[in-house]
C-alpha cells in the first residue's frame, strides 16, 4: 500500500483567513471614515473604487482560492477585472460623475435659486420693479439649457446652443421641437417629448439603445415645465 497522503499545501490555513478578514475590515472602516472627511470629497470616488477593487481582489485570492490555483486563472481573473474596470470608470466619466461642482458649465437649479435668495437677503429693499427684473433674469439663465445639464441629459443628447451638451449615445436634440409632432402617431410634439421624459422607455429612436434613465422623479414639476418648454423651443 502507498503511504497516506499528507496535508494539502493548496489551501490556506485558519490564520491566513483571519488575517484576510481583518484586513477586509480596516479596510471597510477606512471606505466608512472616507465618506466623512470633507478635504477627501474631491477624491472620494476614485478612493471608494480602489479600495472596492483590493476587497474583491483579496476574497478572490484567499476564499475563493484563486491565489492557491494555477497562475492562468490569475492572470484571467485580473484582466477581466481590468476591462471592467476600466469599462466603470469609462460610464462614470461619460455621465459625468468625476466633474467638479464648481464647473460654470453645470449650474443647478436649486444652486441658482439660493445665489438669487442670497443677494435680495443683502440687497436694501429692492423695489417691485428690481424683484421682477431678477426674477426674468433667473428664468432666462434656466431656459439657456442650464436645466438640460445639470440633470445629466448633456452627457447623451448634443445640442448646438448648450455648452456641455455633447453627447453621442442619444438623438441630437436640436429641432426636437419640429421633429416630435412625427415620432408617434397620435401624440403632439408636446405630449411625444413629455412622454420621452416621463417614460423613456415607451418609444426609442431607431439606430439607439434604449439607455436613457427615468428623468421625472429628479425634476420638480416647475423644472419639469421648464425642460419641455425649453425642448419645444428648438425648431
């Protein structure tokens, strides 16, 4: 009889899990202390993404075993991680999700409102006739496309006027207002792109994919108002 087989060199012992689950949990309270260290802000999101990337990487390696198998399924495993990777960071950046809160180019909404609130708090009575003036000013910056922006539709849909507004993925949105009333039998050029906002899915335009996210519930119903006027405009 051949003598008995010793202990398998191929697995990892109770110590090295251990060690592997401690370091898992330094590095899920440093993912938790990130998020509220302000300085941090500007770089939150790349840190999150590595620190996420090392968590996968060391259960892979250690509780699925890939660090004790042949080294084709590292190298596998990590240049499929790369694509992907790679392909996250590629979406992130198309919608925008890395650009700074202080771009001129993506003014809020609600970031307009308070800079307006804030100078008639420190302005000295302004007359009847300043207020509506202000307001007027406030309206025409929104109906530019500031709106169309901010809310991240730039990053798919190009539009000619509006600077940010140059996406691929979607339709130009130049002359929508002109070309919606012959999207859909049956709807006016108003209700085609109310409906497109409120149910992106329900018509798609032939040659794209059907990508677009449900926008309404991030829009104030004024907001709301605003976008479709806006879009109506372009002829």
């Amino acid at each position: 009889m051949s003598a008995s087989a010793g202990p398998e060199t191929n697995h990892p012992t109770p110590l090295t899990y251990f060690k592997a689950a401690m370091i898992l949990v330094i590095i899920t309270a440093i993912e938790v202390g990130i998020v509220y260290i302000a300085a941090l802000e500007s770089i939150m999101i790349p840190l999150l993404i590595v620190l996420s990337v090392i968590k996968f990487a060391i259960v892979v390696l250690f509780y699925m075993h890939l660090k004790f198998d042949h080294s084709l399924f590292s190298w596998m495993f990590f240049g499929g991680l790369t694509v992907a990777l790679f392909a996250f960071i590629l979406v992130l950046t198309l919608f925008q999700v890395f650009s700074s809160p202080s771009n001129p180019e993506v003014v809020t909404v609600e970031a307009k409102h308070g800079e307006v609130a804030h100078e008639e708090e420190i302005s000295k009575e302004p007359s009847a006739e300043e207020e509506t003036s202000a307001e007027a000013v406030s309206t025409d910056n929104q109906s530019t496309g500031n709106i169309l922006v901010a809310k991240g539709c730039g990053a798919c849909h190009a539009v000619t006027d509006v600077s940010g507004a140059t996406g691929v993925l979607g339709p130009s949105l130049d002359g929508i207002g002109s070309r919606a009333s012959s999207r859909q039998q049956g709807l006016s050029a108003e209700e085609y792109i109310r409906e497109s906002i409120e149910s992106p899915a329900a018509f798609v335009v032939e040659g794209f994919d059907p990508i677009m996210p449900e926008l309404r519930s991030t829009l104030t119903d004024s907001e709301f108002e605003q976008l479709v006027s806006y879009l109506m405009s372009l002829n």
